[in-house]
C-alpha cells in the first residue's frame, strides 16, 4: 500500500473559466499537505489552463479514446490529455459506462492506452443498488476489477502508483448516501484480493480509493478505513472550502 493518500477531485460536466480562481485556491491550500497527493480531473476544456497554473496538484482528464488518433468526431485521446498537461486519467466511471454504454473491454482498452500515453490511469468499479440488494456486489464488482484493469503485460515497467481503482458504489454516487465503512473495507480487501491475482507483487502499489458522497463530516473515517488508499470526489470537489476539509481529513498540515 502506497504511503501518501490520494485525494482527487472529479468535477464531471461542471466548471467554465470562471472556476480556475476555485481551482488555484485548492492548488494553495493543498500545498500546505506535502503528505497527500492531491490531483484535479476538470472538464477538457480546463484541463490547460489549470496545468498551467497549478504548482502543488496534478491534473487529469475524465475520460480518453482507445486510439492516439483518428477520424472519432468529438473524442479526446490519451496523447492529447498529456499535450495539454494532464498526468492521469479517470477511465470507467460509472456515468460513463450508463450513459456511454461503455464495456469492461472498452474500459480496459482505454487504460491501456493511457498507459501507452505515460498517463496514470483511475479505474472505476462499483455495484448498482439492485446489484448490492440482490448480494452480488463483490461478485460484480472483483468481475469489473479482472476485466477493466490494464493487462499485466501492458503494466510491466509501470512506477508503483500509476494506477488506482476508485470503488465508487453508483448509489452513492451524488446521493448523499454514503457507503458504511465495514462494506467499504469488505470490497476494497475483494478488489485487493483481485489486484494482487492479476499483478502478483507488482500490484502492492495499486492504491483503491473510495468514491460515493464523500464530505468533509465522512471523509476522516472513510480514508482512516483499512485498506482505503484516497478518495474520489465528486460534488464536495468543486468548492475549495469542501474539497480543502477532504484534503485536511487525510494528512497533517504543514507548520512551515
Ligand atoms: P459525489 O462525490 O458527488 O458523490 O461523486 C462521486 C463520483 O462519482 C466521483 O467520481
């Protein structure tokens, strides 16, 4: 398990220009926590600007095509996150898979090809609420684990840390309703136990971060929970004041 908790914050269809003054706010604040790694996924259309003025937090994109390029009318490729600046991209997320309709394949081939890009990759699993209620959470989820992370093969020279799973159950997703913890470190000890099949070793460094309804009032027991390498954020992320208190939840400030 890597040693620095890594909080990012995905900001999905909001932001115009107007939120870079919240965005270097976070940037400030998060420099006073050297201990957690802190990162941003703005719309694409903020990813450069925010780059450019952020000192302390790594940029990402929300989503990249499997190809470097090509005739896909309205996609943005991994190549292209990295030549505005992004470091990482969030590949999965649960929006996308429902409202793309995007596969386990797909989700797999997109990380790949961020990998191939030198981009870090977040790959988001979670169960729905009929899938929980029927008792198949750990079955559909360690299933989306074995079938959308990058391959072995294409993490052979990885740095340990390149890439997370964010377990973000869809039903807490912006709903206010956050997971309890004991469900929270019973999946993420299911999607280590699914890592370390697929990485042997090699996966120690792939950190699980929790998404769903994470705050400033949760966010202290949900990352002090075992096996909960960060959080994914989603609405708490698009206010510094809110996003900072996560920050805070996961490491000491600094005195100097
Ligand atoms: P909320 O924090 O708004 O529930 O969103 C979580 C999420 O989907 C982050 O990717």
């Amino acid at each position: 398990m890597s040693a620095s908790p890594y909080i990012v914050g995905n900001w999905k269809m909001n932001g115009t220009r107007a939120m870079l003054a919240e965005a270097r706010a976070i940037d400030r604040a998060a420099a006073r926590y050297p201990g957690v790694q802190v990162a941003l996924a703005p719309p694409f259309t903020l990813i450069q600007p925010f780059a450019e003025a952020a000192q302390a937090i790594a940029t990402g994109g929300q989503d990249c095509h499997v190809a470097a390029k090509g005739a896909h009318t309205g996609d943005i490729s991994a190549p292209m996150l990295a030549d505005c600046g992004a470091s990482f991209v969030i590949v999965g997320h649960s929006e996308r898979r429902k409202d793309h309709g995007e596969s386990d394949a797909l989700v797999k081939a997109k990380a790949e090809a961020a990998i191939d890009a030198g981009l870090g990759v977040i790959v988001c699993v979670g169960e729905t609420l009929e899938e929980r209620d029927a008792g198949k959470a750990e079955a559909v989820v360690s299933k989306q684990v074995d079938k959308s992370l990058p391959s072995a093969e294409a993490i052979a020279e990885l740095a340990p840390g390149r890439i997370s799973v964010a377990y973000e159950p869809v039903w807490a997703i912006g709903t206010g309703r956050v997971a309890e913890v004991e469900d929270v470190v019973a999946m993420h000890a299911a999607i280590r136990a699914r890592i370390t099949a697929a990485y042997g070793d090699k996966g120690e460094g792939v950190r699980i971060l929790y998404g769903g309804s994470v705050n400033a009032e949760n966010a202290a027991a949900l990352l002090a929970a075992e096996g909960v390498g960060g959080a994914l954020v989603g609405g708490a992320s698009l206010a510094a004041e809110s996003f900072v208190a996560i920050i805070a939840a996961a490491g000491t400030e600094s005195v100097a």
